[in-house]
C-alpha cells in the first residue's frame, strides 16, 4: 500500500517514523512518501521536504513567511496528485495539513490524522472542518476524545507514543557523549532558530550563578554548532547534539520551552520550569484566542499546575533563580516525581505507535 505522510516539527517526525515502523510490521509491501525528516528516511521513506524548511513559529514569522509557505501548499498538492497514494496520513502542524486533507478528501484520497491539532486550545471552530475532511482521527491526549465527542465526531484515543519511545530508549545502551563531575542542569530552548534565540539567553542568565552545577543544552538537529556556540560565548556550557534523552537521564533538573518537550522531560522524572516568551504582537493576539489554563502539556493533561510556567515577562533571571531553586529542593523534587507517576497513568498505556498502526490497516480493508 502507498501511504503518504506529512509531518511538520521534529516531534511529529518521531511519532511518523515510530508509526511507519508499525505500519511495515503489518503491510509488507508498505511504500511511503513523505514530508517529515531524517527518522522517518531512516524508514525507507522517500522525503520530499525536510521539516526543518517548513516550520515557522508565531503570527508575524508566518506573514512574513506567507510565499513560501503557499509555494509549499501548491506543491505538496501536486506532488499527491502525480503519486496517487492510497491514504494520506497527517501528524499534527494544523495550518499546513487541514489545506492538503481538504485537497485530499476531494480529491478522493483516504485522510487519517494521527496526534491531533491543539483545537482544543484555541481556533475550535476547526473541528466542523475536520469533521469534513478527515477520514479518522487518532488523538494521544485523554482529554481529546471527550472534546471531540462534544462536536459529535467519534476518534480514536491510542494513547501516548512518547511513553513508547521513551521506554524503549530504556532498553538501549546509551551514554552521554560529555563527562562532568557535577551534576547537569539541562537546557531544551526548543528547536526552531527564532525560538532558541529568544530562549536560550535567558536560560544562560544562571550559568554563573550555579557554579557546582553543569549545564548542557541540548541542540536542535536542524541547527548546527555555529549558531549556538555564539549564543554561549564565554559561559561555560556544553552542547550535544542528538542526545537529548540521554542528557534527560542524567539531568537534576530542566529548563524547557514550552511544546512536547514538557511532557518528554517529565516522563524521564526530571523536574522542570516550562519557559515561553514569544514576540510581544504573536503573544498579544494568542492570549485573546487561547482557551486553556496551562502552556505545557504536563500540567494540561493533569489539569492543575504540576510544573512552574513562567510565560512573557515573568521569564527572567530572577523568577528563574527562585524556581530552579526551588527544584533543587529535595522535598520539591520528590513532590514533583510523584505527580508525574500520576501523569503517566493518564496517558494510556504502552503501544500507541501500534494501536494506531493496527486501526489504520483495519480501517484501511473496509470503505470508510
């Protein structure tokens, strides 16, 4: 079967790659074509586009982005119409996946989506159009198949693909490529340049402050050394590249931007602060639209603030001081790791890739 799959971040190409690997376990004549990134190649596939070169964060970025993201759209559409796959299968990156699912649909192509859109956070409206377009939804937060249920659209929950990935890194034998003496306070400032840039300075603002912790950060596969070496100047902090579950293994404590970065940290028990701070028009438009309490998925998913966010203006020095702080805090610490053991058991269970492999071929032999 030919399966066409479009995935837009770094986390979707994660989750693409993990489901492709479940989907070839089932169909052996598996074929994919796909927009996504190195994980989901390393599957076979045929990547047309690499996410790297579709990602653009807030209003602004995305207006000022308007071309080529249009030139994308067009051809993306193009590339599905020469190639005639038997499914189309989207992962999450709302506004450039509802246009191809709606080109798709018409033109009489199966749509699946698997990890939906944040409708629930903001934009709810687009769940009429969601109902038109997609085939199957197969969501991976609890809470989304209630949410659906409202509009009365019936999916999927399959669980969460992170407690998989995360528990099959367990089983790996993986070392951290640095040595340290002092124990590591990791730094996830997210994975797009714009973000990182606004980010990480703020991040490195404690370095000298802790001088009996290390901090590492954790780079982006699409960035490279360079750009972070001068973010860091003189501090004295470490990278790694492609090794951010081992730095989570080894860390105390964590200073993450916001998004499934969360979530990963807290499946690895390392307590967190969830850092935000986007431009001031992006940040002023979202806060008008935005329908949720919490920025992180972890405190989302358990509906009460599990781990501190500190968003916009309280992001600096000294709030992050008082919090990591506080982190540092044995009492604290062992606070937080027992709300994430209440965490994991809201997610689902194991084999999420699997269980959403195994609903795609089924759905796939019946006429939907």
């Amino acid at each position: 079967m030919n399966y066409y799959i479009i995935a837009g971040e770094a986390s979707g190409d994660l989750h693409a790659s993990n489901l492709m690997k479940e989907l070839k376990a089932l169909d052996i004549d598996a074929r994919f074509r796909c927009w996504g990134g190195d994980l989901m190649k390393s599957q076979g596939a045929d990547l047309i586009k690499h996410y790297r070169d579709l990602s653009f964060m807030g209003f602004t970025e995305v207006l000022m982005n308007l071309p080529t993201i249009l030139d994308n759209i067009k051809f993306c559409k193009k590339d599905i119409s020469e190639h005639q796959p038997d499914v189309l299968i989207l992962v999450d990156y709302p506004g450039f996946n509802l246009r191809i699912a709606e080109f798709a649909k018409a033109s009489g192509i199966k749509v699946f989506y698997y990890i939906s859109p944040q409708i629930w956070a903001w934009k709810q409206s687009r769940v009429h159009k969601i109902k038109k377009v997609v085939d199957k939804m197969f969501v991976i937060l609890p809470f989304e198949k209630e949410f659906y249920q409202r509009f009365d659209y019936q999916v999927d929950f399959v669980g969460h693909p992170l407690l998989d990935a995360v528990a099959e890194y367990a089983t790996q034998s993986n070392t951290l490529s640095i040595n340290t003496d002092k124990p590591i306070i990791a730094l996830l400032p997210g994975s797009r340049k714009q973000e990182i840039t606004t980010m990480l300075p703020i991040m490195l603002s404690l370095v000298k402050k802790y001088t009996n912790y290390q901090f590492v950060i954790a780079a982006a596969p699409s960035q490279n050394n360079d750009f972070y070496q001068a973010l860091i100047g003189d501090s004295d902090v470490k990278i790694v590249f492609d090794q951010t579950y081992q730095l989570l293994q080894k860390a105390e404590a964590a200073l993450v931007t916001s998004g499934t970065a969360t979530l990963e940290t807290a499946l690895f028990g390392v307590p967190e602060i969830v850092c935000y701070k986007g431009g001031a028009i992006s940040f002023a438009i979202a806060k008008q639209l935005v329908k949720v309490k919490y920025i992180s998925l972890v405190n989302l998913i358990m509906d009460e603030e599990i781990v501190k966010e500190l968003i916009q203006g309280e992001l600096n020095e000294n709030n992050l001081k008082v919090e990591l702080d506080k982190l540092l805090n044995p009492e604290t610490r062992i606070k937080m790791l027992m709300q994430y053991s209440k965490l994991k058991a809201k997610l689902g269970g194991s084999g999420a890739s699997k269980k959403t492999a195994e609903l795609m071929i089924g759905y796939l032999s019946v006429k939907l």
